[in-house]
C-alpha cells in the first residue's frame, strides 16, 4: 500500500485538471495514490480520468458524487482513503516534482504520536514561496500558532495522519455548500503539533471561480456553515478576547443572512454576541451589498 493519498476534490474542473496529473507523473517518488472526489461535475471530468486510468502511469482511484461542496469532498475523501498520510492538492493547483519524495522522507524522519503531520509550503512557483517560509528555530507548531503566534503569511499545504483525518466530519447543512476546512484542523491543534517542512510541494492558482475569490457570496449562500464555525472559533481555548470577539461579530451576520432568530441562545459567548451584535448588523449590511 502507498504511504500518501494525493487527493483532489473536483467541480467542473477539467479544462485544468491536467495541470495536477503531468505533475504526478514527474514525481521522484511514486509512492502514493491519487484520489478524486467528482463533486457534482457536468463537465467531461468523468471521461477524461478514465482515459488517465486507461494509461494507468500512476494509481488513480475515481469517485463521483452529488455535489455536496468542498467540505462534503473532504468528508469522502477520508471515508475513502487508507493510506497512512493524506494531501488535498486543489483540482487548480499542482506539485512540485519532488513532492512526494520530500513528504515521505520528512514524515520517515519525525513521524510520533504527537504528531498529526507536517506543515509545507506553497508556492506561485516551485522557487517563490507563497508568504512566508517558517523560521528557522520552529521545527514543531500547531496550525494556529503557525498564524497567530509567528504571525505567518500565506496558506501552507497541510499533509495530516489519515486516522486523525477520519475522526470529526464537516457538518453537512441541507441547501449549503460551504464549511470552512480550518475546522479539522483546529481540532487537532487540541492534542496534536505538525512538523514543518520548509520546502515548496505545491504551486497554486487562485482560480476566478474559485470560493477564495467568491467569499462574500460564499456568505451569503452558505451562513450556517459560517455561523457554526464561528461558534468553533468562539470556544477555542487558544483564542484572545480580541479574536472572540471579531468571532461573534461575524456569528451575528452570518445568522442574520441564515435569519435564525435563536442565534443568541446557540451562541457559546452569550454575553459577548450581545455586545457585538451593533458591529453585526452592519458587517451583514456590507456582506449583502458587497455578494450582489
């Protein structure tokens, strides 16, 4: 069995869907599976795998289902997969050819059980890295202090333990098709550090469709997954008073967009919604103007 599932959630993506399949066939190291979760598509993905598999360069496992959203493919993709490690690499992004080389070579070397996996770069291209490189004197950090504690720019590309993966699925909310991913990860961050690895693995593209370059329709369309991961964000212990509140404020607008009346009552912060509630209404003012 291979030691990592590459695994790329996919929508109508097959116009650059290539770009992720030339890069795993240059890779130093064939030691993986590539894994992809067809959310919905109504595109020719279904037929343009099929003639990938035919060619059968590397292990290709195919799975197509409703669309459910990002969240959703994320929740299959672990249900599915069996391999020790695990990377979700974007159906617009691409690795670097030593990728997988470099993962497994690093995971060998650090793997414990206090470790739910490794922290890496991304990149614009395999040689500029995409925000910052982690510093030197940090070999070991959690995901939420990689941001808020060294203040780190940029998206990084997350490689965690397959059996911590399975554990604590995206909330499915009937109608929407968004949960933010930092859900897991926060989890994690409960019992678990990451190793980091500062080497470029994945070059990205923030496609126009993309949900990063969509987020206030993403608001709009989707306000019960926000508001549950800002009532997330609200009990992680890690937080300042300060990130609690920025929390509730968002958790207002969100529930003012999703109209549930009982927000106050779910909220694990009664007293601090109240007093954002003002900063609420009018953030959803802005969001509401800003997604048309």
């Amino acid at each position: 069995m291979a030691t990592l599932t590459v695994f790329t959630p996919a929508y109508n993506r097959a116009y650059t869907l290539h770009k992720c399949y030339e890069s795993l066939k240059r890779q130093t190291s064939k030691d993986f599976v590539w894994l992809i979760i067809d959310d919905g598509s109504t595109d020719h993905t279904k037929e343009l795998v099929s003639t990938w598999i035919e060619q059968n360069e590397i292990p290709i496992q195919y799975h197509y289902q409703q669309n459910q959203g990002m969240h959703g493919a994320h929740n299959t993709a672990y249900e599915l997969m069996e391999t020790e490690l695990n990377v979700c690499i974007d159906s617009d992004d691409y690795l670097t050819d030593w990728a997988i080389e470099k993962i497994i070579e690093c995971w060998q070397k650090n793997k414990n059980p206090k470790l739910a996996g490794i922290a890496a770069l991304d990149g614009y291209s395999d040689i500029e890295v995409l925000g910052d490189r982690f510093p030197d004197n940090v070999k070991q950090s959690t995901y939420w202090d990689l941001y808020h504690k060294y203040q780190l720019r940029g998206d990084k590309k997350l490689i965690y333990r397959t059996d911590l993966m399975k554990k604590n699925p995206y909330p499915i909310f009937e109608g929407e098709k968004y949960v933010g991913l930092g859900y897991k990860y926060a989890k994690l961050d409960e019992e678990y550090e990451l190793v980091t690895l500062n080497e470029i693995v994945c070059v990205v593209e923030y496609m126009e469709d993309g949900s990063s370059l969509n987020m206030f329709k993403q608001y709009v369309k989707n306000p019960r997954g926000f508001a549950f991961i800002r009532m997330e964000d609200m009990k992680n212990p890690r937080a300042s008073l300060g990130f609690q509140f920025k929390a509730c404020v968002h958790y207002v607008s969100s529930s003012l967009i999703a109209k549930d009346k009982t927000f106050l009552r779910k909220s694990p912060l009664k007293g601090l919604t109240l007093l954002a509630f003002p900063f609420g209404c009018l953030l959803y003012l802005y969001v509401i103007k800003r997604a048309k």
